[in-house]
C-alpha cells in the first residue's frame, strides 16, 4: 500500500529560506525569492547564490546535484507526456557539480550542471517536496491522500452512503441499476473514501441484493477488476461450505476479530460484504481497529510491540478444498519501510499464526506478549457492533479494521457476498474522483487530518 497513509496538506515555506550554492570559488549572486504561503504572495526573502557546485542550500537542507537532476522535467529528462524519465541512473555522471545557478523571475532556479546540462526548477515545488516528500510527485504533482486517524481505546462505527448518491445516474437507458466505474459521483466518491482511508471502514447501502452485485461495486471503486482468489471473483457466507470451500466462517457460530486471508501474500487490502438476505436472530457485525490497538499496546509494553513486530509466524489454509496450501510467514504487526508506522495487522487464530522454534525464555516473553495483544482486540470496549441490513455493502480496510460477527439462529436467513479490492485500485478510484473534479472546474473538499498513525 497505500503508503496510502499520507499527509494531505503540505507545510509549504513556514520559515525564511537563504538559497546558496557553496564551494571553493565564491562567486555571489543575489536575487529576492517570493515566499508564497497556500497561493498567495507573501514578502520578498533575500536569497544568495554562491557558485560552488557541492549543493545547494534551501534553510538547513543542502540540496544534492543528483537530488536536484533527477527532478528536471524537461524534453531532454522525461518524455512529455507522461513526463517518464528517459535515462537511467548510471547514466549520469556519479561525481556530477553544479557549475552556475541563477534564480529569474523570482521563482525559478537555473542551473548549469558540470556536463553542461541546463535545466530550470520551480523553487516552490522543490519546496513542497522537501517539508511533504509523501504528497508531492513529479511525474503527478498531486499525491495527496488522507492519514489513518486513530482513537486508541474504541473503533468508530462505519459511516453510511447510499448508492443513489454514490452514483450520478441511478438507472441507464434499459431500466437497470447503473453500477459503474464513470457513473460514480466524485464528491461523493472522495468523500467515501477518505472515509474508508481515515476510519478504517463505511457502509454503502441501498445496494440491490443480487448474486454478483459486489463483483460490480468493486470494479466501480477502483476501475478495474476485483482482486481473484481461488474463491473466485466472489464468495458466500452462509451457514452452508460454498461449493466445495469449507471454512469455520460459513457456519452460524459467532467469530471472534479477525482479519481475512493473512496466509496470502500480500493479502488483500481492502474487503466488500454485500449482505442478501439478514432476516435471522443474532448475527451482527463487530469491528476493531487493530491499528488502535497495537499502538496502545506498545505505549502499554514496548517489549511486547517489538516481539509481535519482529517475531515472524506462520499463517496457513488447505484452499478451502484441503487439496492445496497457501502459507505465509510474517509478524503479527507489520511496519512499514521506515519501521516507524504500522503497515499491516496480522490476527486470525482459525489461521494459525503458528511460532516458530525459540528458545524457551524467548517463547516465553512471545507468548505472553500474544496473549496480551489477542486480550486487548477482544475487549468489549474496543468493538464496535452494528448490524448490516439487506442491500448494506461494508467496506472495510482488511489490514487494519478485524471483523467478525455474532453468532445466528441458523432457522433463520443469513447471507452475505464478499470480495476483495487493493490498494492500487483505491487509489485510482481516489485520484481519479479528483481529477474529474478538477477538471469540471470545481475544488476538490478540504479536509484537515489528524496524525495518529505513527508509533
């Protein structure tokens, strides 16, 4: 993923910058650099250039000579289009200096490179990128995307929207639901799934209850196929196997959180529930937010966290069929690439999460610390209860939000339809929204978001 978890608004110029280039020979131009604060001109900053060719210094970030190369955009760097680079890394000379800067125009820096490339950059956008690395690309420029926002002690109940106005036409020409990709109404859309990336989790109701339907309301989140699995494109839960797929799910007992597929990998990001028929006694939704979780775990034992973090376990299914095998090792709580933010919660015990071989002192401390963690996400504190009426479609973050149910009276009717999206497609739903907004000539909704992801 999705490092979906990013800043949406970036902290552009909040202090004076001196712009200059150091090295053996001094030669100083001057120039006024506009301070633009969120559009608007601000006071002329002093900016020095020093022609020194070691880097060039923006506050107290030297700017490298690659740093600032791999960013041209120009004919001779990209393609035009898709502003793709044309060259590859060994390519350009590893020693490279900056031979010559200028700044015109207030805004705009040239530079003359030691193997006589010149190529302009906006001062503004080298900038942005430096305070908001997440949000601001070159090849898209807009990258923005909502923060997890976490509330420790209690998972928030799903928020609802309903498909008449997730959709901008609700029937087409033939009288049929019109359940599509360009259908979706932007606003509505954006605002869905900022939903989906902040709290883990929303519903989409009014959805009609026919076989395959959440088949099709992935494909018009994401603009392309839902995401496969040996289940199908689609599977059932019910109190019956499904076909020849066999699974503790698909009885009328409750199920403790849970998170699905953590055997594959990578696992589905995203799951959709589409509920068919719910006319039974018991058999309500449950969610936690495992994310919430983890993080109160570490401020409660940081030992533990580390264990759970490190500690690789293995995770398996018979396909359903007991005629083949999907495994996965991994820790219950996966960071991300930094090892500052969690990336992914691993929790399934009808899974395994079977430890490894440790010595016993280790197992010790490990087992303790999973007992700790499978304690805490089944707290009634945590849970957030909901029941999911005929035509509700649930969809929620499968890396982050467990879910599970209560058990039903199974004289009576329950069956729900589920699928999976990833990352990528939620994504480029998301983007996507947003383009068709921007270029309908509106505003995209502005959104301030809390940073509660980081441990």
């Amino acid at each position: 993923m999705l490092n979906p978890i990013v800043r949406s608004t970036a902290k552009i110029l909040r202090r004076n910058y001196t712009m200059k280039i150091r090295n053996k020979t001094a030669s100083i131009a001057t120039a006024k650099l506009r301070r633009l604060l969120h559009g608007t001109s601000q006071s002329h900053e002093q900016v020095n250039i020093t022609n020194t060719g070691i880097g060039i210094t923006i506050g107290d970030r030297v700017l490298h000579p690659l740093w600032l190369r791999e960013r041209s955009t120009s004919s001779k760097s990209v393609q035009k289009v898709t502003k793709q680079p044309i060259f590859q890394p060994h390519e350009i000379d590893i020693d490279i200096k900056i031979d010559n800067a200028d700044i015109v125009n207030d805004d705009i820096l040239y530079v003359k490179f030691s193997d006589g490339y010149t190529t302009a950059f906006n001062i503004k956008k080298l900038i942005r990128e430096i305070e908001s690395f997440n949000n601001s690309g070159i090849q898209v420029e807009d990258l923005s995307m909502p923060l997890y926002e976490i509330d420790c002690e209690s998972t928030r109940q799903p928020k609802r929207y309903h498909l008449e106005d997730f959709m901008q036409k609700h029937y087409n020409d033939a009288g049929e639901t019109n359940i599509s990709f360009e259908n979706t109404n932007p606003s509505v859309k954006i605002e869905a799934l900022e939903t989906l990336m902040k709290d883990g989790h929303f519903i989409l109701e009014g959805v009609p209850s026919e076989s395959g339907m959440v088949e099709k309301i992935g494909n018009a989140i994401t603009g392309s196929k839902v995401r496969p699995t040996n289940w199908g494109d689609y599977f059932n839960v019910q109190n019956k196997p499904d076909g020849d797929k066999k699974d503790i799910a698909y009885t009328a007992e409750g199920l403790p959180p849970h998170v699905d597929n953590p055997y594959r990998d990578p696992s589905p990001m995203f799951q959709l529930l589409h509920t068919l028929e719910n006319d039974c006694e018991g058999g309500d939704s449950t969610a936690v937010d495992g994310f919430g979780v983890a993080m109160e775990l570490k401020q409660k034992n940081k030992e533990y966290f580390d264990l759970l973090t490190s500690v690789g376990v293995r995770w398996e299914n018979d396909g359903g069929t007991q005629t083949s095998a999907l495994y996965c090792i991994s820790p219950h709580i996966k960071l991300d690439s930094s090892g500052k933010i969690i990336h992914q919660i691993y929790y399934s015990p009808k899974s395994g999460g079977y430890a490894p071989y440790l010595p016993p002192d280790d197992l010790d401390k490990f087992f303790k610390a999973r007992w700790m963690f499978a304690k805490m996400l089944n707290e009634e504190k945590r849970i957030a209860s909901f029941r999911l009426k005929k035509g509700d479609v649930w969809i929620f973050n499968n890396m982050r939000i467990l879910h599970g149910r209560t058990a039903f009276n199974p004289s009576g009717k329950r069956h729900l339809q589920g699928s999976y999206i990833d990352v990528d497609g939620v994504q480029h739903g998301y983007f996507h929204a947003k383009h068709r907004i921007k270029n309908a000539g509106k505003e995209s909704p502005t959104y301030v978001y809390n940073i509660h992801d980081r441990v």
